[in-house]
C-alpha cells in the first residue's frame, strides 16, 4: 500500500518555503517525513515514539 502524504497542519501555505508532509509508513513501520517542496528527495522514516520524541522538542523551542 502506498504511503498516503498529508501535509502537517503546522506547515506554512503552499507558498512557504518551510512545508513539510507526514504519512504512515507499512503497518508498524513508523512515520516518514518528507519536504512538500521537493518529495522526491525522500523522507525520513522514524519510529513512532521516536516521532513522538522530536515533536516534543521541537514543540519546547
């Protein structure tokens, strides 16, 4: 199944330069993110809790 994109709510407009998109990778695999602007760069895998991790310290800065 393919991985479904859907850009983070924190991003800016289609027009910002700071665009990211997160999806669900394979069933247990963990979350990928990815530059909006250029997504066939590739993305980050990570695991959930490691998602969850960087989201917390992004959210103290």
């Amino acid at each position: 199944m393919p991985v479904q994109w859907r850009k983070s709510s924190y991003s800016g407009t289609a027009n910002d330069d700071v665009c990211v998109e997160l999806g669900r990778l394979e069933q247990g695999g963990g979350v990928g993110v990815r530059d909006f602007k250029d997504p066939g760069r590739g993305y980050l895998a990570l695991t959930v809790s490691g998602f969850a991790v960087l989201l917390g310290r992004l959210k103290q800065r």
